[in-house]
C-alpha cells in the first residue's frame, strides 16, 4: 500500500530492456516494493548509489513509458506505524489519461484529464485519485474527463510541471470508489447506478 504522497523525485539513469535503472537519496533493498510514477514495483539490483526495478512487458504496455525517463515520482510501501496522508493508494494502475487543457486560475492551475469512459464511474466529485502516484482531489467530473485544481507547490515539486496538453498519465482510481460501485451495481434496481444514489443507499444504513 502507498499514500500517493511522493518521497521525492529520482533520477533515471537508464531504462534498458527491462530494467529501469534510478538514482535517488531514498537507500533501497533488494526485495523493496516502491511506487514508480503511480506503478508497484520490486526493486532487484541496489548499488552503492542507486537501485534498478524490473518491468514486465505487460506492465511497460500499461504504462505512460514517456515519463520514465528524466525525473520520476518514487514512494517507498507504507510500514506499519507510517503516518497517514493522501489516500490509500495499491500501486495498480487503472488506465492513461490524456492531458486535454491546463489552465492558470489565479494562484492555482485547472488540468482537465480524460479517460476510458468504463473508468470515468470510479471518478467522485471531491474523492481522490492518484496521477503518475500523486494523490490529488478530484474538483469537478466532467463526462469521460475530471478537472484538478492543482497548487503551485504541488507543480513545482512533480512532474506536473512538465505536462503538456497529449500528455500521457497513469491513473489509479480510488480503491473505495471501485469496491462501493461493485458492490451496488448487482441491486435488484433496473435504474442507472449513480453516485447520488449510493449516496441515497448508503444513507440508508
């Protein structure tokens, strides 16, 4: 499990075959589980200043590859005892979005995202997602995209500031967003599964 609250943003030094090879502050072991712009992966080599993860074919298809190259986000697994922020994040990448407008709003910049329309049901005005493993609220859901109203601090410290309008990113919808629709959407109801009404049915209990 992750947080989508990023460690720090860590160099990468190559990405040959399969092997993803990074620099960080962060002392990595062998076995170690760490988040790689949103992605779960195991770290298998460690030198003295750096540490390479492993990427299946299947996973490299899943995955915006174009931001892994440069900087990346890295966030080791929670321990048990961590303090808890952002949300709970699995490390499972749900799909891409694609940048589609990045907009200044006084202090603060609207990215409007969109998605593979069977995902958009998983996206809840004001609930979380992660984008490329940052956790961020969602303030608007738009029909097949959601806008993000993103902080200066934020864009400065993440990939954010690179992104461009055709940007690739990986997204992680929110866990409990998955498992509530789940579990509603077998209701005896013929009518439409909506978030006001798992609200209406939630309430209920």
């Amino acid at each position: 499990m992750f947080t989508g609250l990023i460690r720090e943003m860590a160099e990468v030094i190559s990405l040959k075959n399969s092997f993803l090879t990074l620099k960080a502050k962060y002392k990595a072991k062998i076995g170690d589980s760490i988040a790689v712009n949103g992605a779960c992966l195991t770290v298998v080599r460690v030198t003295s200043d750096t540490f390479a993860v492993e990427l299946s074919p299947e996973t490299q298809s899943i995955l915006a590859m174009e931001n892994y190259r440069n900087r990346v986000h890295i966030e080791p697994a929670m321990m048990m005892g961590d303090r808890f922020e952002g949300h709970i994040v699995q490390g499972h990448v749900d799909c891409l979005g694609t940048i589609k407008s990045i907009n200044k709003n006084g202090n603060s910049t609207d990215f409007i995202i969109s998605l593979p329309s069977e995902y958009s049901k998983y996206v809840i005005p004001k609930g979380s997602i992660t984008i490329d493993g940052v956790s961020l609220t969602v303030n608007e859901v738009l029909k097949d995209a959601f806008r993000l109203t993103i902080i200066p601090h934020t864009i400065k410290n993440t990939l954010f500031e690179s992104y461009k309008i055709g940007s690739k990113v990986n997204l992680e919808t929110d866990m409990f967003a998955r498992y509530i629709y789940n579990m509603f959407k077998h209701s005896d109801s013929k009518e439409e599964l909506t978030w006001d009404k798992v609200d209406r049915i939630m309430a209920t209990y």
